[in-house]
C-alpha cells in the first residue's frame, strides 16, 4: 500500500499523514451519533464520557457541550464503524500485518478553552498507557473530524521521536489544572523541531505509539472535533508493568476500572483485554 515514500517518511518521522481518507458522510455520521450520545438517546455499554476538568470543577450545569472526550465505544455499532472503514484498515495493516485488533477508540471534542489551559494535551507518548507490545506493531488512526489547525488545537508532534525509548511520565505541573489521566513526558527536549499537523476535514494521520505528541488549546469558540482508534496487531503480547515507569498510569486505571465495573484487582491487561475488538484476521494473542 505505502509508496517507498511514505514508508521512509513514517520510519524517520514516526507518523504519516493521507488527505481525505474519510468521506464527509461518514464523518457527518459520527457526529451525529456522537450528538445523540450526549443527549442520552442511546446507552453505550463501557462507554466513558469525559469532561473538561474546568467545566467539572465549576458550578456551571454541565449539558452536552461539556463533554470533551468519549472514550471506549467499541460497543456502539455507529461509532466504531470508523475502526472497520476498510480504506482506514488498509494503511493499518501496514504497520501491524494482518490480524488487527482495535484496542482503543476515543471521539474527542477538544472544548474552547475555559480560561485555564485545561483544554491543552501535554506532550505524552500514547505507549505509557500500554501494557502490550511491540510497540512497531501498534499504531493510532486520528482523522480530523473539522478543519483542525494552531487556533483550534491540533496535534503537535515531535518528528523522530518515535525512534527513543518510552519516557516517564506524569502530571504536569499546570497551574489551571490538568485533565485526569492527562500524563505528560516531564523533561522532552524544548528545542526538539516541532509540527503542527493541520488538517482538513477527513484528512487522517497515522502514528506510532512512541512518538511524542500533544495538543495545544483551543482557542476558538467551536468544540475541535476528531475520531480515533489505536491498532494493534492481534500478535501482540501482554506485559506486566509492575517495575516499570508504566506502574503509575496502572494504579489509576486499576482505580476507575474497579469503581466503573465494580471489580476490585482488576488486572491491567485485563481492561485491555476486555474493550479490544478483532477487526481483521484472528484473535491469536491479546
Ligand atoms: C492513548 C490514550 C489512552 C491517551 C489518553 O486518552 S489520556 C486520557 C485518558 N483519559 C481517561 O482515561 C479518562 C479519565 N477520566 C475518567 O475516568 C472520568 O472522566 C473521571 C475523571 C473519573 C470522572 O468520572 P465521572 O464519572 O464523570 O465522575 P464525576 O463527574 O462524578 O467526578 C468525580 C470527580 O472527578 C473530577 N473530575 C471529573 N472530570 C475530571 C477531569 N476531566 N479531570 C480531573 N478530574 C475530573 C470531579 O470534579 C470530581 O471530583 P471531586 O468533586 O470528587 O473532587
Ligand atoms: N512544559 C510542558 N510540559 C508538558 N507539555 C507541554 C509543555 N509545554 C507545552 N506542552 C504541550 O505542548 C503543546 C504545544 O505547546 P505550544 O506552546 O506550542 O502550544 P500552546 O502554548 O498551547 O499554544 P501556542 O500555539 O500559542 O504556543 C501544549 O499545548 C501542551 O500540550
Ligand atoms: O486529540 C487530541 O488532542 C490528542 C489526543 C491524544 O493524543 C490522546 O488522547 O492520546
Ligand atoms: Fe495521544
Ligand atoms: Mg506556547
């Protein structure tokens, strides 16, 4: 599928961007579905429904509008429609051969900022969150669901960085406050060549889960909108964290899942294991 080009520029960038891959109806069809989420016209078994902290912490009523991420949909058929576009599984599959799990799935509705910075992302690499491996073989679909650009919040990246090995992380240290879960890499070179991906509406960017991201706020009155989901390919193995710098972001998932599912010790891979879906191929490993 990838041109020499595209598979040099993913290997010494560590993502790689494809214009218009999902077609306007299909993204007006996501939105919709998303909208009627937040009106609560249809229960999703798992799903997570996040809110901007600034709105959480204030006394403001919170309605649709608040909500800035869905998390774990992969039990709405609409929604995870997107992880099954077979144009969107073509370019996965070069990354994680043929047997293709979606293993996380989030809509994100990046909120105009509240005034305190919360709406921003810090610079994070998606493979703390991780128990499995190898990393090459995982990798994130993220399509812009609306023109996405420096005002609005896109993603910014640190090209190469994928090539490293995986940082420690944890809370920034953000006065207005930060987002819970919102893990940053503490000490990311500052002088490191960044890029702001702008995209149009559809435009999709693959990337590995090594490379060093983040997004800033959002600095319009519109909530900044895209879709996504993280592969894996079904290969893969579980690892145990215990030990590692990934023993952090463990214990509080360890706490949500126990408080969300009403199980005590969950294990970690576990509530992997559980919201990762086969797309392609067979279930062999995770
Ligand atoms: C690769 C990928 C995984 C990378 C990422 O996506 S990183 C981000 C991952 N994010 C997550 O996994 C989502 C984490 N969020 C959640 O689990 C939930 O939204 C919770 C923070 C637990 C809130 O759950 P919810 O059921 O809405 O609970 P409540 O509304 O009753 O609030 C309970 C207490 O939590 C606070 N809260 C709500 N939303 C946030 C927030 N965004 N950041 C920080 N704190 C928050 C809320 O103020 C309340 O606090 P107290 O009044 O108890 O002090
Ligand atoms: N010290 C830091 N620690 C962790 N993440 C950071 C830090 N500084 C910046 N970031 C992350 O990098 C993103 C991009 O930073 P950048 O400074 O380019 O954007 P910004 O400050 O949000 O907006 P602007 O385009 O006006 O500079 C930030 O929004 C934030 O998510
Ligand atoms: O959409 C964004 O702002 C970035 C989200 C992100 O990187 C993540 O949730 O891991
Ligand atoms: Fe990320
Ligand atoms: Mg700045």
């Amino acid at each position: 599928m990838l041109t020499p080009e595209q598979r040099l520029f993913y290997e010494e960038n560590g993502f790689l961007l494809i214009k218009n891959l999902v077609s306007e109806a299909d993204i007006e069809r996501f939105r919709q579905e998303f909208e009627r989420i937040c009106r609560q016209e249809v229960k999703v078994p798992g799903l997570l429904v996040m809110r901007d902290v600034a709105i959480a912490k204030s006394e403001f009523v919170p309605d649709e509008r608040a909500v800035s991420k869905l998390q774990d949909f992969q039990e709405n058929p609409e929604l995870f429609r997107y992880c099954a576009l077979p144009q969107i599984l073509k370019y996965v599959e070069c990354f994680t051969g043929p047997n293709i799990m979606a293993m996380h799935t989030m809509l994100i509705n990046k909120p105009p900022d509240a005034g305190k910075k919360t709406s921003r992302h810090p610079m994070h690499q998606d493979l703390h969150y991780f128990p499995f491996r190898p990393s090459d073989h995982i990798v994130c679909a993220w399509t812009a669901m609306e023109k996405v650009n420096r005002q609005n919040g896109c993603l910014v990246v640190l090209p190469g960085t994928h090539k490293g090995t995986l940082q420690e992380h944890d809370y920034p240290d953000w006065e207005g406050g930060v987002n819970k879960m919102y893990h940053g890499v503490q000490d990311y070179d500052p002088n490191h060549p960044r890029m702001y991906v702008e995209m149009e509406k559809g435009d999709t960017v693959f990337f590995h889960p090594l490379l060093i991201h983040g997004s800033g706020m959002n600095q319009t009155q519109g909530f900044r909108k895209a879709i996504s989901c993280h592969y894996a390919s079904s290969d893969c193995y579980y690892i145990d964290v215990r030990g590692t710098t990934q023993e952090n972001i463990e214990n509080e998932v360890q706490e949500i899942a126990g408080k969300k599912y009403g199980i005590n010790e969950v294990a970690f891979k576990d509530t992997w294991a559980f919201r990762g879906r086969l797309v392609q191929g067979e279930r062999t490993s995770l």
